[in-house]
C-alpha cells in the first residue's frame, strides 16, 4: 500500500504527462505482482469501488475523537477523506500495513458490515498518505489524472514495446495482469491477442502540410469529410459486441443504441455522431452523451447516436488489415449495405481531380451535413491499414481554424520549464453590461501557441502590468484604452452554460500577438455569437 | 499568590514584565528586549538592549548589521540574570540555531515563554527543554489535529527518491533562508547525500554562520555563479528561499521541479495553491501531538496562547481541564511567513 499511496501522492502534484510517465513506469518495474496490477487497474477505473459512504467514515472517526475537533479539523481542510487520513487516531498496536492487494482481496469477498470493521484496522496500521489512498479507493474517487491511454504508455515505456501492442492484447487481459508483466519482462511469450471482440490498434493521419501537395499525385487519392465526432471502432465478433474508442477504452456502457445496432459480424472503423434520422447534429450534442456511465431513456432518444463508416477491418471472420484502401472500401460499401441499420451509414468519398478543386471544396463545403465537417481526410487508395500514425498514407486536411481578437486578462504561473513565466492566460471579449458599459467577458484560456520569445514578452507584460493576485493567478490591467491583445485561434465554438460567457471554445491557441492592436478594438461577444451553430 | 498578569502581560509591542521593564520578542523598539530566536517577526532590529543567546545575537547581527541594537547581553542556556527581583533564563526551544524559552521567575512565579519550539531532533540545533512552570505562553501555528507530520528521513527519502527518478530536472527546494535551508541541508547530509548542494545567495551568509558554530553542512555552492550553463543544475539540488525558487529566479535551472519543505504542505490544498510538485513536510514548529503532549508532560497551572490556530488547541485544553486563554497576539507571522 506505501508504494501505492507514494505513487498517487506524486501523481497528484504532477502536472505533466512526461512526469507522470516516468512515475507509472518506474512503479510498474519497482513493484511486484500482484501489487502493482492491483495499482495498474485502481488508476485505469478497472477497479471501483463503493464499500464506504462518506458517513460512515464520518461516524468512524467521531467515535475515537471529539466532534468539535474533527468539525474544526474538516472545516480547515474542506475533503472529508483527507481530513480523516490527517486526524484519524490511530489504537497503538495496529497490524502491519496491508498490501493494496489484501485491501482488493478483502472487498472482494467481504460483506458490508465486515468491511467497515476492516476499514478501521487498516486505517490504524497505515500513516496519512495510505489513509488517504484508501479511502480515496473505497469512496471511489482516486482522481489523480491518469487515462487508461497513459498507463499503457508507461506499459509501453516498462517493456520496450510500442503502444500498438499493448492496445492489441489489452483486452484479454483482466486484473492483476500478471500475464501482460510477465511478457514485458521477458519471462513469457506475447499474451494471446485473439480475444473475440478484442481491440484492434487504429490508424492514424498525419496534418498535411501546404508544401506537400506538390510531391502527392491527387490520382492516389481518396477524399472523403472528416467528421467532427469520435473516432471509434464498432465490432460484433462471435456474438461479443464491443465500442471501443480509439485508444482502445470500452466506451459501450455509455452508448448501449449503438450496441444494439450492431448486427453484423465483422469490426467497423468509423465516427461516433449524433445521427438524426441520416442528419448530423453538432459536436455540442454528442458531448451530453459523452463521459457518462450509463444512459437513460430521454437521453437516448434526445441524442440518437450513430456511426458513420469509413473503414473495414474485419469482414465476417476474415481479417481485411492487409488489403489496399479500394479493397476495403468495396468490401465496406457492400457490407454496410447488408448491415441496413438506421443507425449506421456509409461516409460518402468526394470525387475529385486536381488539389485546387478539393481546395475549393473544402474552402465551400455543400449545404449539409458537410458544413459540421472539421476539413477533409486524404487517404492513398493503396494503403493497408497500419496501426499507429505511418507517414505518408493518410493525411488530414483541417478547415482554417477561426480566428477572434480577445484581450488579456489573467495570467497563471505554468510548470516545469515554465515555473518561472507565467504562460496561462484567459483571455475575454467585450460585451455591454446592465449601464450600458463595455466590459471584458472571460471567453477561453491557451497556454500555447507562442514562441519562447513571446513568452518572455508577455511574462513582462503581465508582471508589469498586474493589478491583483489569488494564489498562482495574477489579474492583468484590461480597459478599452488599455491592454493586451492576442489573436485567438479556436476550431468550433458551443454553447456552454458553465461559462459566464455561456460559449466555449475548442482547442484555442494564441495564434498571434497584436501588440499594436488597441484592447477597445479586440471582438465583442456577439461577434462569437453569431459563430455558434 | 500574586496574577501571573504582573510578571508578564501582553501590551501594543508584545509581552511585558512590569516588573523587569523589558519586553519579550517586541515587535516594534522597545528599550529592553528579550529576544526568544532570530526569525524577522520575533527578532528586529532598533531596541536599545537585546538579551538573547550568543547564536541569535550572530544572526542579528548578520541580518541587520553590527549596529542592530544600542547594545547586547548574551545569555547561555542555563544562565540567568537577575535584575530588581527578576530572574531570566533560556532554555533550548529546538526550533532554529540558538533559538530559546525565555523562563522569566519572579514573586515566586514561574513563566515560561516558549517562542517557537519543536518537539523532535533537529541536526542542527539544541534540543527542547521542558521546564516546570506556572504558565506556559505557546504558539499554535499548527495547532490543528490535521499538521501531525511525519518522519523529516521520510520526507528527505521522498526528495532523493525524485532526484534519482527526475536526473534531467533541477529540484528546487523552496526553504526559509534561516532555520529551514540549513536543516533541509543537513538532514540530506545525514541521509548520506555528498553531491554539491547549490544555494541562493540569500542563504550562503546564514549558511556561514551555522558552520562557524559547529553545524557542519558538506559541500554547498552559489546557485548564481557566473558561466554556468541550464544543464549544470540538471540532476541536482538548489535550496532556496520559497519566494526566489516560484520566480524569475528560477529561471535559470534545467526544467525545474518545485520542492517546498514547509509543515503547511501537511495539507493538499496549500500544496497545489502554490503549484508544487513535491511537498515536503518538513516544518520548524511543533505539531498537533508536539503541541499537545508538551502540555500533558509540562502541565503547567495555565496555558497562554500567543498567536496561530488557538481554537482547536483552547478546545483541547477544556477537554482535558487544563486552564488556558488565547492571547491572539499580532505581528507575528501565521502564514507565509518563516513557519
């Protein structure tokens, strides 16, 4: 449980992936099994629990200690499962510490009653930092930031294998894994990877770049719309029907329509979307579907969900990875067209014959679904399907982003190589409050997009020019007379109700400093109002 | 028996004895200070006679010059002076080098002025010393059942755990330049660290003094000096103090992963308001436990409580019919101050 409690505990203060990385990585070697399987499947979700509710952690604790000091303690610290890893009064002549693997092994098997009475001689034989990691597990809240993507990059890290590997195995195996370490310690041979209804590693564009389409012949092109959903892969293999995103997380539980209407045999790759009879709705609403643990009804029937296909991996039992792009898109127009499922269509290639008229295509998508499009997606009608992101046989090609000028007006303090800059920024837009004044209205926040050289420019500003401070966060002077303007870069905008703004922008970036531009000439809102579909 | 409140009361610059006319720890000048330790809030300059240990007289005179007070008398632990019927004597309080209670006797009374104190072994300093007393005047900086820190070779471990994890990044210790930086220092040493440990100006000074009284820290160097490259500090060690090591400051270091060593890391919150990575709970005061078993061990007739988080300490006290009363002192620092 220390190493465990050590490992969330860092995990936790460490803002980037690169750290956390090496954290997983070094936990996985040091570890033993099954300790460290328990840990791998705790942090990825495999593992939740619910064997204690906060108010019996309440009640265990003000039994060994007066209510008024724990109510002061709580109140100073604010998480309840913290408060009582901080002041839990340990009974001296406690057990050893448990393994995180006893802890699993006793819920597993325990009543309800019998874990609350384990619950308190855990707590007695571990310091704060195990408390908190246990009680963290049994409430089920470890949040700690890490994806089921980044553990199986650590995997990957820990055995000297590419990611792809790790994806194509992942899903027969089950906690604690101790055939998947086994292997990436070279003590046994490649897990099987023939799962039915397994994962299997997706392929991946690059961004083209303008220089590359004098070298591209258009000839060895396909182009279909690059959908604006998520990417996933729909398989129905000897009766296991499965959606998988495109790191491989099993995302069927939120989508249970979908499932329903998989009744091929064979592994679709295609875009999650929200399909309104054949008609695509915005990003926005398939977001109230996404993240969620189950689906009820009204939602169901508010945000149908659909797939639009672009590839085939598996046809009935036969395996079409090897095959060219034409291949598979024959076998996959013939396939979808058995399949006859409301909820799944064919997503449509665009003819083309030169780069110019795609480039005017996509500068001028048709009325339809093909203006939510995010840009196109090139594709060489040779290239077999290759897990990873090969160069060279499929390209995306993004529609311009959008641009708005904003003025600058809190600034946060980053990390690592940035400790010393402050190099967050939120930055907002003008709008006419209740008297009629133009006030900034915060409308996004970027921590790139700028040179090193810039950085250092805008950390001047901000320290020059700072008004107020919270913590890590300084507020910068913003008036119509005076401030600093960026222009933003950002590829869609949705309405957003936790924003005071009420839009929220994707993917913003600072595409350019305006230092001559004055703040009152910086957009309003409605100019980003209007941008909203 | 006489009130303790005329041997010792708090007044506008801090606590005074009428009947000794001096002050303890004054917190603006005074004629006559006792001074418990040389930490800015407790110790300053301008009095016109300062009594303090020969270790805290160096730092004053260190941090604000030859000149800092009219003049000084140094007092050993265990030495006492007396002057029209009050006797005043230190004993060690374990927070910092030369750091003491004041014990002020008179009319037969006995209190104790603790100052800030430690329960637990410091390298580099003496350790805590209970005295019996009437009253016993404490802080409470942590005086919440959450600060029970742990083990200062655990915390130390967890540092060079990272330091061998994370050889391409510099960690940066945030460390008070008195007391903390060179405590961090030498408990590295004691846990074998030999590597050249480089330092902020700020503390270098300080650093000179606790060697010249003995306190060995090992091979330290200017973190500033000139022609150094990014890549020198990668893989090691820098102490700073914490405001330097948040800013521009530390700019000059490898990607640089912030390490704060502060008893107020005991809590996540703190931590991640100040964007650290590693906390170190290493702290210069007592705890919750430190706090409340030097009351059950000395159990004085009243306990006065100077400044910090007194209610839950008062609430303690009643749970236990210990007479006590929160003084609710100020200008001395709580929070982001030398804790």
């Amino acid at each position: 449980m220390r190493a465990f409690a050590n490992l969330l505990d860092r995990l936790a203060f460490t803002p980037q992936r690169n750290g956390k990385l090496t954290l997983l990585r070094d936990f996985m070697r040091d570890t033993s099994d099954p300790e460290r399987g328990w840990a791998l499947a705790a942090l990825t979700g495999e593992l939740v629990f619910d064997a204690a509710k906060p108010a019996f952690i309440r009640k265990a604790v003000e039994a060994r200690m007066d209510a008024e000091l724990f109510a002061l303690s709580y109140d100073y610290v604010g998480d309840l499962a913290e408060t009582v890893a901080l002041v839990w009064p340990a009974k001296p002549g406690a057990n050893r510490e448990p393994d995180l693997s006893e802890v699993v092994e006793a819920l597993r098997s325990a009543s309800r009653a019998q874990v609350q009475k384990l619950l308190e001689g855990w707590l007695d034989a571990l310091d704060a930092d195990g408390r908190w990691a246990l009680l963290k597990l049994l409430t089920g809240g470890l949040r700690v930031g890490v994806s089921a993507r980044l553990a199986k990059q650590a995997l990957a890290a820990m055995g000297g294998v590419a990611i792809e590997e790790i994806e194509e195995v992942w899903h027969g195996q089950h906690p604690p894994y101790e055939d998947l370490f086994a292997w990436l310690e070279k003590r046994s041979d490649k897990p099987s990877a023939d799962t039915p209804g397994r994962f299997r590693p997706v392929m991946l564009a690059q961004a083209i770049e303008a220089a590359d389409f004098a070298r591209l012949d258009a000839a060895d092109f396909a182009a279909e719309w690059k959908w604006d959903g998520i990417r996933v892969q729909a398989v129905n293999e000897r009766g296991h029907r499965r959606l998988f995103s495109r790191t491989g997380d099993d995302i069927g539980t939120s989508f249970p329509d979908v499932l329903d209407f998989l009744s091929f045999e064979g592994v679709i790759d295609g875009e999650l979307l929200v399909l309104d009879a054949g008609r695509l709705r915005s990003f926005g609403d398939l977001q109230q579907r996404l993240n969620r643990k189950t689906a009820d009804a009204k939602l169901l029937a508010k945000y149908p969900a659909g797939i639009r296909a672009y590839d085939l991996l598996l046809d009935g039992e036969e395996d079409l990875r090897g095959f060219t792009f034409r291949e598979r898109r024959a076998r996959l127009e013939a396939f979808i067209g058995r399949a006859n499922s409301p909820r799944i269509d064919l997503s449509p290639l665009q003819p083309f014959s030169s780069w110019e008229e795609l480039g005017e295509l996509r500068a001028h998508p048709p009325d339809g679904d093909a203006l939510l499009a995010e840009g196109l997606m090139l594709k060489r009608w040779d290239s077999v399907y290759e897990a990873g992101r090969p160069k060279g046989p499929w390209f995306k090609w993004k529609r311009d982003p959008h641009l708005i000028d904003a003025v600058l007006m809190y600034a946060q303090r980053g990390h690592g190589k940035r400790s010393g800059f402050y190099s967050d920024y939120t930055f907002g837009v003008w709008r006419e409050d209740a008297n009629g004044e133009r006030q900034l209205t915060p409308v996004g926040k970027a921590y790139f997009g700028f040179t090193d050289e810039e950085l250092k420019q805008i950390d001047k500003f901000v320290r020059d020019n700072t008004i107020e401070r919270y913590g890590p966060v300084r507020v910068v002077k913003a008036t119509r007379d005076f401030g600093l303007v960026f222009e933003v870069a950002f590829e869609g905008l949705q309405r957003s109700t936790r924003h005071k703004s009420g839009v929220a922008m994707r993917f913003p970036r600072i595409s350019r400093l305006r230092w001559d531009k004055p703040a009152r000439d910086a957009d309003e809102l409605a100019t980003l109002e209007r941008m909203l579909d | 028996m006489p009130k303790p409140e005329s041997v010792l009361c708090p007044s506008p610059a801090g606590l005074y004895c009428p009947p000794g006319d001096f002050h303890i720890d004054p917190t603006r000048p005074v004629a006559r200070a006792v001074v418990t330790h040389g930490h800015a809030d407790h110790a300053r300059a301008g009095h016109g006679t300062v009594v303090a240990t020969p270790e805290t007289l160096a730092i004053m005179a260190a941090r604000y010059g030859e000149d800092f007070a009219g003049s000084t008398e140094a007092l050993r632990y265990g030495e006492t002076l007396t002057r029209d019927g009050v006797e005043v004597s230190f004993a060690p309080a374990g927070h910092i080098l030369g750091s003491a209670q004041a014990v002020v006797r008179a009319k037969g009374l006995t209190v104790v002025v603790s100052g800030d104190y430690k329960r637990r072994r410091d390298p580099t300093c003496a350790p805590f010393e209970p005295v019996a007393c009437d009253v016993f005047v404490t802080e409470a900086t942590f005086g919440i059942p959450v600060f029970n820190f742990p083990h200062d070779e655990d915390e130390i471990a967890r540092l060079l755990k990272s330091v061998a994890q994370f050889d391409e990044r510099t960690h940066l210790v945030g460390a008070y330049s008195l007391g903390k930086a060179q405590r961090v220092i030498a408990l590295l040493r004691k846990a074998g660290y030999g590597e050249t440990i480089y330092i902020h100006g700020a503390i270098e000074s300080l650093n000179a003094l606790y060697e010249r009284f003995g306190i060995a820290l090992g091979p330290t160097a200017p973190a500033t000096a000139e022609k150094t490259k990014k890549s020198d500090f990668a893989g090691r060690i820098v102490v700073a103090p914490p405001a330097s090591a948040d800013d521009r400051w530390s700019r000059r270091f490898a990607d640089p992963l912030s390490c704060f060593a502060s008893g107020w890391m005991r809590v996540r919150a703190r931590a991640r308001q100040r964007q650290v990575e590693l906390p170190l709970v290493i702290s210069d005061h007592a705890d919750w436990n430190e706090l409340t078993s030097t009351l059950e061990e000395i159990r004085p007739g009243e306990v006065w409580i100077t400044h910090g988080n007194e209610d839950a300490l008062l609430r303690w006290c009643a749970l236990k019919g210990q007479p006590a009363r929160a003084l609710s002192l100020v200008g001395y620092d709580q929070d982001e101050g030398e804790s």
